[in-house]
C-alpha cells in the first residue's frame, strides 16, 4: 500500500526521524488553524498517491493568510494526474542548505533490504546514477543485523561527509532503518533529506510503501486503514475481490497470478526503463469475474498509460481469464493498451478468444513487458 506523504512522515516522526512542523487540512479553514499554530513561513502540498506535484506547479508557499487562502482554494479543486485533491498538508517552510536521498528498500532478487543515500538530493536517484554514480553509496543489509552506526560513518564517508557533519546523519540512518524494518515497509524514502541553515538535517519528503499483509503483524497498517477510512482505500476493495494491490508511483500497469510472477513482471518493467504503477496478484484459480475487477481497479490508478496482463496458467485457466479480459473490454471505457502475456492451461483456448476480441496474446514474457514498457513511453 503506497502512503500518503503526511501518512509516511507520522511514521518517520514516530521512529525519531525530525520532520518539520505541519498539519493535515481538509479545507480553507483547517489551513489558517495549522499555520497560527506552527507559523509563517509555510509550504502548502496536495496530498495525492501521484508523484511529480512540483512538475505539476502544485507545491506551494505562503507569507501569509491572504496568500495561504489563495493557494488552499487552488489546490483544494485541482486535480492531478486524474487523482482529486481531498487533502493538503500544511508545513512550516525551513531554510535549506543542502539536499540530500536515504532510502530503504527491499530488492527482491537479492532477497534483502538495501540502503542508498546520495549527496544529491531533489530528483530522481535513477538520473543521479546515471549523471553522477559517485555521489551515491549504497549496501546490502542483514536482516539479523540491520544498520549499524558503522556502516552508516562508512557510507556518509564514501560520498565525502565526514566527522562531525557525518555523525549528524547518523540517527536519521538508524532511526528509519527502525521504521522500515518494524513498520512492515517495502520502501522508505526521504527525497529530500535536507541541511538547514540551522545546522538541523530534516526529512522534508516521505515515500512510503507498507507490505499490504503487515496488518496480521505489528506492523502499521491497521492503524493508518482505519485513519484513511479503512473500506474507503484502494488496496482494501481490490482484497475484498480476492486481489492483492500494492499501489506504486508509475504508470505501466502490472497484473499477474502468483506473487512471484507478478514481481518478476514489476521488476522486468523497471528493467527495461518503465515505471511500474502496481503490484497486483488476482491469485490462484482466478474467474473472469476476479480478472475483469482486476482491470476496472487499475483503471481507477492515476497516470496509468498501458497495463501488462502477465498470466502462467496452472490452476488458473487461461480460457477463464480471457473471457474476463474480453468481459472488460466490453463494460469498461478502457482507452488505454492492454498486453497479454498468455501461456499454460486452455492456452489455446484462451488465445482463441482474445484473438476473437481483437487482442494478440504474447507467449514470451520478455517481449511482452518491452512492448508495455514501449507503450508506455510513446507520446512523452
């Protein structure tokens, strides 16, 4: 499940890592409420799933109430990348220095957690690597062990921060390794991790995605269904169809049967240079009733611009998921590409049907994500 910014940052503030004052403001008048309390001046956020607010001329900054009021009511009826802005988070604005990236991640091939910070902070730590690689360290961590104080010196080291000025990051380093690996979290990010003039080193940004299955541990995600509204969210529908939905911040639509499967899917799209929108598993044995809800559920993603149906019939038939496919090509406005990756079980079948729809059905999973990934970039 993909966090909310002011959701991944009441995680960071709860494990110790420094986040600026703010407060979370449904209209105009819970706004001038948060910023009497922590003070001019103030950055003003729309709170979507989306990313790429700044791009979008969505964040912005106020000196006062006559200027918050103005931005509040813009950004109140905007709408962004198809996602309505229902939520702003108001936050007291800081004097940066210097930006910087620290994230947590799990890499699945590796089957372990990977730690990256950068002394380039503010964009996308995929341009950072290929711009400049050296202002990046990053390592793979034990889950018996976690982060260290020393291997946290020894990274800020590597990127040239050092003494003094490294031991200021080093209980951030901790901190949100503490978040990530007890919140249940796939992804803790902070981008940017910023210097003030202060001297202070403050999380002004947080992408967070929780395992969706965390809520039968300690984890948080219980909590933060039940403050979101609980049967309201995305993920909490598509488990009541039998679908497992983790929402990501990119737009090539993933669906897949078996966890293994569909994470190998996500992970050939960002392989092949496009950005995975979800993870979806519709499961063993899946209907076309499960297969067609499984499609109407990521046309409600914003910023979808292609879906990857990746799909190895075993006890899943492959003749039952083509009807579902065609089942939504028939009821749904689906104006976007679909791919179909089709091979196992009724696979002639299944192919027989599409075929009858008009869709090709690819065997080779390779040829089928690049040409999702293709897809997906055409028109940018």
């Amino acid at each position: 499940m993909f966090l909310y910014e002011h959701e991944g940052k009441e995680i960071f503030r709860k494990y110790g890592v420094p986040i600026p004052p703010n407060g979370i403001a449904y209209s105009v008048e819970d706004a001038l409420s948060i910023a009497k309390k922590i003070g001019y001046p103030v950055v003003i956020k729309p709170q979507i799933l989306g990313g790429r607010r700044g791009k979008a001329g969505a964040i912005r900054f106020a000196e006062n109430d006559e200027e918050l009021t103005k931005h509040a009511n813009e950004l109140l009826s905007m709408e962004i990348r198809r996602e309505r802005v229902k939520r702003i988070l108001v936050e007291k604005k800081v004097n940066i220095v210097h930006e910087y990236y620290l994230s947590y991640l799990m890499d699945f091939y590796e089957r372990k957690p990977i730690v990256m910070f950068s002394t380039e902070g503010g964009i996308e730590i995929e341009e950072v690597a290929r711009t400049k690689p050296e202002a990046i360290s990053k390592r793979y961590l034990s889950l018996d062990y976690g982060m260290t104080s020393f291997i946290a010196m020894e990274m800020l080291n590597e990127v040239g921060i050092k003494g003094q000025e490294a031991r200021k990051f080093v209980p951030i380093f901790i901190n949100l390794w503490k978040a990530f690996s007890e919140g249940d979290l796939l992804l803790a990010e902070i981008n940017p991790l910023v210097k003030t003039a202060e001297g202070d080193i403050i999380a002004v940004d947080a992408r967070v995605i929780v395992y969706d299955n965390a809520e039968f541990s300690e984890g948080c995600i219980r909590e933060l269904k039940e403050k979101r509204g609980g049967k309201e969210s995305l993920e909490f529908k598509a488990k009541e169809k039998g679908i497992s939905l983790v929402v990501l911040d990119g737009n090539v639509g993933v669906i897949g049967n078996g966890a293994g499967l569909t994470m190998a899917t996500v992970d050939l799209v960002k392989e092949f240079g496009g950005e995975p929108a979800d993870f979806l598993d519709i499961g063993g044995g899946a209907g076309p009733e499960r297969v067609f809800e499984a499609i109407r559920t990521l046309t409600e993603l914003p910023n979808i611009r292609v879906i990857i149906m990746n799909i190895f019939g075993g006890i899943t038939r492959c003749d039952l998921v083509a009807q579902g496919i065609v089942e939504a090509l028939n009821k749904l406005d689906l104006r976007i590409p679909l791919v179909v990756r089709l091979t196992g079980t009724n696979e002639e079948e299944g192919r027989s049907i599409l075929e009858k729809a008009g869709i090709h059905a690819y065997t080779d999973m390779i040829e089928a994500v690049k040409t999702a990934v293709r897809l997906s970039m055409e028109g940018k």
